[in-house]
C-alpha cells in the first residue's frame, strides 16, 4: 500500500449524514475494543481489523532540541474530508501562533497528518508509522472519525501513547479501561440527553424517531429510549432509514402517520442526504438531530429545506458573543480561506489550546508519562471556557448547547 501523504489542504463544505458511527459499549477492555471496532467496521462495510501489536518503545520519540512532533490521521481526501480539514487548519493556526512566540521550551510544534481516507485499514497503518518510527511523534492528536478511533485506540492503549481531542463523540471510547484518549468533547448521549430534556420542557412530550440500521441507529435508538423514559417523553414511533431508500416519500409518510410532535433523527445512511432535502419541509413539525449530522457543510448542501432544523452542538458557537473563546478562534482565523470556519474547527481550535498548555505544563524535558500528569493536573481555563480532566477524568467537558438553523443556513442558539 502506498504511504499516506501529508496535507496541507484547505476545507470545503461536505455532509456528514454517513459520516460516523458510534457504538453503545462497557468496559474498554483489549478485547472489548476490539469487538467494538469490528462492529462500526462491519456496519459501514469495512474488514475486519486485528488488534495492532505494540512495537519498542523510543526514548522521546517525537522530540528534538528543535520540534515537537504530533501525529495525526484523518479523511483530507475525498467527501468526508471538510471536517477534518477544519480540525487541520485551526490546529496549525494555534501552533503557528505559539510558534511565532519561539514556541514551547524553544522546540516549534510540527503537526503531521496522514491521510487515511475514512479507511480504518489505513488508519492503523498510518498510526503505528507515526507512533513507532525514528522520525515519529510524541502524541496523538484528533483523529477524525469513529471508525478510525476504534480501530486504532488498542493500538495506541498497548503502547502507551496518548491522544489529545478525538473527533468522534462515541461512547465506546469513553470508558475507565481507555486511559490514553482525552475528550474535549461531550459524548453523543450527552446529547440526546439535552434533546430529551428540550422535548419534555416545551412541551414536545411526544416524538418519533427516525434512525439508520446499523450501530449508530441502533445504539442511538436504544439510548434514547431509556433517557426519554426518564424525561416523561413518549416515543410515539420509529421509522428505519435504508441505506437505498427508492422511495423517500414513504419515510415521510411514516413520520407523520405517527401523530408524533417531533423527529428526532439519528441516521448515518448514504441515504439520508437525498430524504432530508426533498422531505424535511414536508414534515410540519420539528425536526432535531446530533451535532455530527447537523453540522454546517450539512446544512449548505440541503439549502433551504435545512431552515427549522434543531442541532446539538458540543462547542460554542464560533461567531457567539457570549463566549470568549468563539471570539479569539474567530480572530485567530481571520485569513483563512472560506469553508474553514465553523462548529469542527472550533472542536479543533479547542482541543489544540488544551494541547499547548499541557505541553507547556510538561516542561522543558517531557514524557509521555509527564504528559499525561499534566493533563490531569488541574482544570484548563481557556478564556473563560473550562476543560476539566482533574481527578484522572478522561472526558475534559459535557458543554451541550441547541443551535437552530434559519433561512440562509444561518445558525442562531
């Protein structure tokens, strides 16, 4: 197989309706982790992976008098790309700016991503070349989408090696047993959690849901079944989205045949795009869903039939006044090109802020195991924004807000 290329490349709006999977999960045990990575593989039709096997340890690999090397793999090619691209862009923008300063303890921050094409086949492959060569890195950092994360945190759990931020709001990976990954992100039943508690508060008690057939439809279902039932909301009834769905009106039908307030939609399918565009405004209700299927290149692609969507989002809003943080990400990004801004490159723009500081904190001589300490030394305080994971806590936040989506593609909270 060819070596995965670096990428520097600039972000473009995509959808990421099939874009992740997430794995309802226990313990994270080697096994465990393996059998979960092998179900979100199945589900999107990847083969399955055998667990990677540790290789020797390098003295400071990833360190140099003169760098700090962090390792990266990720979608940068292809239609599952434009977030990840975010994610790049905003990186690079924070170590730029820490780099322009004579960077940490006078080493400059080196981000390396290798593309890995949504294929976590080459994710594996690209992880264990960074973590175990000469020229490799010292950490980990946002890795974009569930199926790469799975199928490389054994790897990265057996070696020892931490990962800052990754991208992926799966709940299989957040568990006591997955100590080298640190999430700055709520996890995806944090946020059904805030669209149950919204439906029981306004009156929206009654909700039909709509979701894929596979892990993430499932899972999501199945989850938000037992947090409805804690909230008073009554699940009214659920429709299956096919991954080839020839006829879209049918789906609709179903919706609305079922008398229910709401929809909340959980659908990672190839089909979904096409049913959302011509049918959402045929709904006549409400019509909610996670951040990673709501997100703006999402909503660019359904034009106008996106107007009255509710999405969760498990960051602050980039242009909210509200919050500090959105204005110096904002500031920050000021020359970059279109399509860079937005909800992702926030996630990214947040989760590298955490990085430099626990770097810095590491001091002038760190180790991975020195690393980890100053991760879970005390809270993060980022302009006002906190990421918290004192106490060995492995999830730095639980922030959950409600965007809503109006005319134009505009988002409002």
């Amino acid at each position: 197989m060819p070596q995965a290329p670096e990428t520097t490349s600039a972000a473009s709006p995509r959808s990421h309706f099939a874009g992740e999977i997430a794995q309802p999960g226990g313990g994270l045990t080697r096994r465990k982790l393996a059998q979960g990575a092998a179900g979100v593989c199945a589900s999107l039709g990847f083969p399955l992976l055998q667990t990677a096997q540790a290789q020797p340890a390098l003295a400071l690999p990833g360190i140099t008098p003169t760098e700090i090397r962090i390792g990266q793999t990720a979608a940068t090619t292809g239609p599952l790309s434009a977030a990840n691209l975010q994610v790049i862009a905003a990186t690079k923008a924070v170590f730029e700016s820490v780099n322009a300063k004579g960077g940490i303890n006078k080493r400059k921050l080196v981000l390396v991503t290798l593309d890995d094409a949504y294929d976590p086949a080459r994710a594996v492959e690209n992880v264990r070349k960074l973590a175990t060569t000469d020229n490799g890195v010292f950490t980990f950092f946002g890795i974009g989408g569930a199926p790469a994360n799975m199928a490389v945190a054994p790897f990265l759990q057996e070696i020892k090696v931490p990962h800052v931020a990754p991208m992926t709001g799966t709940d299989a990976l957040r568990t006591p047993d997955n100590t080298m990954a640190f999430h700055i992100r709520a996890a995806y039943s944090a946020e059904l959690a805030k669209i149950a508690n919204y439906m029981a508060t306004t009156g929206f008690n009654e909700i039909a849901v709509l979701h894929s057939d596979n892990a993430f439809g499932k899972g999501s279902l199945a989850g938000f079944q037992q947090l409805a039932a804690k909230e008073g909301v009554k699940i009214v009834g659920t429709v299956v989205m096919p991954d080839k769905l020839d006829n879209p009106a049918s789906i609709t039908e179903a919706l609305v045949k079922s008398n229910a307030k709401a929809v909340l939609g959980v659908v990672a399918a190839n089909s979904a795009l096409g049913w959302a565009k011509t049918e959402l405004p045929k709904l006549g209700r409400p019509y909610l869903t996670l951040s990673l299927l709501g997100n703006e290149g999402t909503v660019r692609l359904l034009g106008e039939s996106a107007k009255g969507l509710i999405v969760t989002q498990t960051v602050p809003y980039p242009y909210s006044r509200k919050y500090p943080i959105a204005n110096e990400y904002v500031s920050l990004m000021k020359d970059a090109p279109e399509g860079s801004l937005g909800f992702t490159g926030m996630e990214g723009f947040i989760g590298a802020k955490v990085l430099v500081e626990a770097l810095t904190r590491a001091g002038p001589n760190p180790t991975r195991e020195g690393f980890i300490s100053a991760m879970t030394a005390k809270k993060f305080d980022l302009n006002g924004y906190t990421v918290d994971f004192s106490g060995n806590k492995r999830v730095g936040s639980l922030f959950v807000e409600l965007s809503f989506i109006q005319s134009g593609g505009k988002f409002i909270q």
